[in-house]
C-alpha cells in the first residue's frame, strides 16, 4: 500500500468516527 493510500484510509476513517461520535453524542 503506498502512503497516500494509506494517509487517504486514515483520513476516511476518521471522518467516519467523527460523524459517528457526533450523532451519538448529545452535547
């Protein structure tokens, strides 16, 4: 895996958890 393809899945992932965390959270 080249690093773009690897710094472009951590990025995914990340916005994932963060729409994730901010549907479940109530604050």
């Amino acid at each position: 895996m080249d690093r773009e393809a690897v710094a472009v899945a951590r990025a995914e992932s990340a916005e994932k958890v963060a729409i994730e965390n901010k549907t479940l959270c109530t604050c």
